[in-house]
C-alpha cells in the first residue's frame, strides 16, 4: 500500500488511472442503477461493444490520415449513435428486439476489427481497447470524461423523477402525459457515456460486470433507489481503487483484477447476507 | 344536457385484420360505475386502452367530457394491473403515488410540497398512511392495489378507469376494495374491466359486455341468459358452477 502510495507520486500514468477509477466511479453508480432496475443491462452491453468501431475507427483516422482525434472521442461518438438507434429499435421496430440488439453488438465488434485491422500496429491497440489500458487515456481526454462526468450526474439529478417514472411503469407515464420515447432515447444515452468512462477503465469487454456489480451489491443493502445510487458510487470507487492497488505490484492487468474483485465481493456479500439471515431461525 | 363522462360513436377498432371492436356507441353519464366484462381476447383491454388513448380508433370517434381523449388525459386516473410492474423495482409507496402527480410539464428536481401532501391525502384515503416509506415490493397484493388506486386518486381524476382491480385478490381483500369503491363513486365516473360478475351484479349500475361488439346489460337482467351471450354457453356452466356456491357459502357470515 505505501509502496503504491510512493509509486503514485512518482507515476503520472498511475494518477491518470485514479482519476478514470473515481470519474467512472460516480457515473457507474448513478446511471447503473437505472440500468440495472431498468433490467437493460444488455442494450448497454450491446452500446459498449459498439464502442470498438468509434474507437478503431479513431484509431484509423489518426494513424493512416493524421486527423487529430483521440480513441476516446470516437468512443463517445460510437456510444452515443448506438445508444440511439438500440433505443429505437427497441422502442418502434417490430422485430424481435434482442435479436437486433445481439446484431448491432457484434456489428459494431466488426466494424471495429475492420479498422484496427487497416491500421498499423492493429493487435496491441485490439488487445487495450478490449481489455482496457490507461494508455489509452491522454490528460487532454480526462477533462473531456470529466465533462461527460458532470453532464451524467447532473442530468440524472436535475430529472430524477421523469427517469424513475419512465423506468418503473412505462405505460402509467406515457398517461400522465410524459414523452416516454424521449426519456428512454435520454436514458440510454447516459448509460453510453458512461460506459465510455468505464471503458477508460476497464475496457470493453468488462464494462458490463462494473455498471452492474456494484449495483448489485448497493441493492443487498438498501431497497431506496437513491441510497443505492450513493452506495454503488462508494462501492464502483473502493472496487477500482482496490483492484489498482492489488494489481500494481504483481503486475496485473489492473481491468481484470477490477472485476474479479467485483464478482468476488458479490458472491462474498450474498453469502454473508444468506448466513445472516439463516441465523435468527436456527 | 350535462356532456356525459364518455361518448363513444361508432368506433371500430383492428390490429392487423380482423376487427376487434365493431361499431362500439356507449354513452357513460357522470357519476356511474360500468364495468366491462367478456371472455378473454373479446377486445375488453382493448377498449380501455382506447378510453385512455394509448390507441387510436381505426374508425370512429372517443369523447371524455366533450373533450379528445388527448386533453381529457390529466382528468383520468388510471389503475393498471399491478401483476404487470417489476416487483424488484426499488420504490416506496410515497414515490410510486408521487409518480402521478407528474405532468407533460417539464419539471425540474424533487416533488413540490404541495405535490407530497397530496400524495399523503390519497394513501390516507385508501387507508396506507403508516405505509408511505415501505418499500412498494414489501406489500401484500391488496395493498399494492390499493396503492395504484391511490396513485389514480392523487391527480383529482373526474374518471376513474380500473383495469382487473379485483384479479388475485382474496375474497376478504376484494370486499375492502369494494367499499372504498362504493365511498368513491359519489363523485367519480368509474369504469373498471372485470371477470368478477358476483361482484358485478351487487355494485355496478351498468354491465358493458365486450365481444367485439358491445352489448349493454342492465344488472338486473344479468341472468344465465345474459352470461350465455357474454361468455357462451360452456363457459356459463363454469361460472354458475363456481359462483353460486361460493357466495351462498361467504353471505350468512
């Protein structure tokens, strides 16, 4: 632990992925929540796959051509298209919904794969976007998720009870005369930037266990949708951090260690809250 | 004349190609209680969903209060099957009533004071003010009826539209929500879609059967014949079967 403390210090790539870890951390716990109430935790899985495309597609464009854009701008670019036309087909088109939304999930891997395919030095590139690197993370790009950071809390706070209504009965809402299509196209919105700043930190691939997780341990504890917001944002943070910490100096992936400390937690939480329970009646 | 609570001409209503309501005229006058009944897939559901404009009428025209049923909106409250909502879904009792007190109107941060004292007024009518800050999943099914309606009661509803209030509910909690209905219908027009025709019989002015077309049963003369037209004749056997000795069976007590 000091050793890390030190190495912080010292190591202006290990401040950059605390940084990542505490802006993710408040967005993954308020926007998850809707998520995972919601249940639409697979269209955000889907949003984040489709993440690969901006991504490759922003590789592409600034290694073959020199245009000055980083992966992760392309990364809110591809979120937020995907987040609107998953939110529609999902809201008008008359197909079976999660076979598209399965479809645009591995469009989106393959339009991503075509461009880091055409671009030079393609696997190391693949293997960070997937799995997370903080290399991929420039100073200039935390202002921009620290911006993306404030626009979801904000959002979320300032509409709080149209976004609760939309989520717990859709149907009632629409009665009440609430725009029902534009509450949901918004929601989906905010869970894809914030699944850009948890790419940042994690990587695609992983992304769904931390905007679910953490909820998932948060509604253990409280049935208040609030109260589990603030206890997911706490936990989202402990979680990043932890898995920083314990993977430095074993040099881990710290991503891989992240989640694994995540789905251990749950199972431990669960576990615990079962023994608690059982004890009372024994 | 006073413009009635509901003017229905005309209307006829498909999904795809058959028709599911044909030529459907019905005029409910302010301060009655209807209940729709028919056999399931006759178009009951259908027609609610019409009265509260989440569907549009293929051919015809819906009137509330002399108004479309788009301006009407904010003056129908609207009780859902509460078998439909997500019972995981973290919410309170106070928060889910709150939920209609909600407007078109954009509004901007927490529910204004006004908006929670009203919301407290209906959960005291329906009788659930100890329960305002239970979670909405820790009710029992009556209660959890009883919540929606006073979600319906918090906006001031001039009509009250019931979708199966009385489905899974226990004989001794169906009785309590039939007497806050009987205490509401002083003021309000009440329709309510139901497959409880022993209650039908005892508190409902009118009976609307729904089987594409619409038929109307004065509660006096829903007798065998009448449930013969409503349900056809095998389904009149089951019900005679098991409404009758059931209520003998409920009413000394």
């Amino acid at each position: 632990m000091i050793e890390f403390l030190t190495a912080l210090g010292q190591h202006e790539f290990l401040q950059r992925m605390v940084i990542c870890a505490l802006l993710a951390s408040v967005s993954c716990g308020v926007v998850g929540s809707f998520v995972v109430v919601r249940r639409i935790s697979y269209l955000a899985g889907s949003i984040a796959h489709c993440v690969l495309a901006g991504m490759g597609a922003a590789g592409y464009l600034n290694k073959v051509h020199g245009v000055n854009i980083t992966p992760m701008v392309g990364a809110v670019v591809a979120a937020l298209v995907a987040a609107l036309i998953i939110g529609l087909v999902s809201l008008r088109a008359k197909e079976r919904e999660d076979t598209v939304i399965g479809a645009v999930w591995a469009i989106g891997m393959a339009v991503g794969f075509l461009f880091i395919h055409k671009t030079p030095g393609y696997n190391q590139d693949l293997m960070s976007y997937l799995f997370g690197s903080i290399t991929l993370v420039g100073m200039s790009d935390i202002v921009l998720l620290a911006v993306l950071d404030l626009v979801v809390v904000v959002t979320v706070l300032l509409f709080f009870n149209p976004l609760v209504a939309v989520c717990f009965d859709e149907e009632f809402a629409r009665l009440r005369g609430i725009h029902v299509e534009f509450w949901y196209l918004l929601l989906l919105c905010l869970a894809a930037l914030t699944v850009v700043l948890l790419v940042s930190v994690v990587g695609i691939v992983l992304v769904i266990a931390l905007l679910t997780l953490p909820v998932a341990i948060a509604s253990q504890f409280s049935r208040k949708l609030l109260t589990i917001m603030i206890l997911a944002t706490v936990v989202t943070a402990t979680l990043t951090l932890g898995g920083i910490v314990v993977s430095y100096r074993p040099g881990w992936p710290a991503s891989a260690t992240i989640i694994t400390l995540a789905g251990s937690v749950y199972l431990i939480v669960l576990m615990l809250k079962r023994l608690i329970r059982a004890r009372p009646s024994a | 004349m006073e413009t009635p609570a509901i003017q229905i001409d005309n209307l006829s209503f498909r999904y795809d190609e058959p028709l599911v309501l044909e030529d459907v005229n019905l005029c409910l006058h302010r301060g009655e209680f209807a209940c729709i009944v028919g056999p399931n897939g006759g178009g009951k559901t259908t027609l609610l969903k019409l009265l509260l404009g989440l569907l549009e009428p293929t051919r015809g025209t819906i009137q509330i209060f002399g108004a479309s049923v788009a301006s009407a909106r904010g003056q129908i409250g609207y009780m859902p099957q509460h078998a439909a909502l997500d019972r995981q879904f973290p919410v309170s009792v106070l928060d889910v009533v709150l939920l209609g007190r909600l407007t078109g109107r954009l509004a901007i941060g927490p529910y204004r004071k006004a908006d929670r004292a009203a919301a407290h007024a209906a959960l005291d009518s329906v009788g659930l003010t100890s329960l305002a800050q239970r979670p909405f999943s820790d009710l029992s099914g009556g209660q959890r009826q009883r919540v929606l309606i006073a979600r319906a009661l918090v906006c001031n509803p001039r009509l009250l539209l019931l979708d199966e209030p009385t489905a899974n509910l226990d004989r001794i909690v169906q009785d309590d929500f039939y007497a806050l209905v009987r205490e509401l219908k002083r003021d309000i027009s009440i329709v309510m879609v139901s497959h409880d025709l022993g209650f039908v019989s005892k508190e409902v002015e009118r009976v609307i059967c729904v089987n594409r077309e619409v038929h109307e049963h004065p509660t006096r003369e829903l007798t065998g014949d009448a449930l013969a037209h409503i349900y056809g004749t095998e389904m009149r056997m089951i019900r005679h079967d098991q409404e009758q000795p059931h209520r003998h069976e409920q009413e000394p007590a």
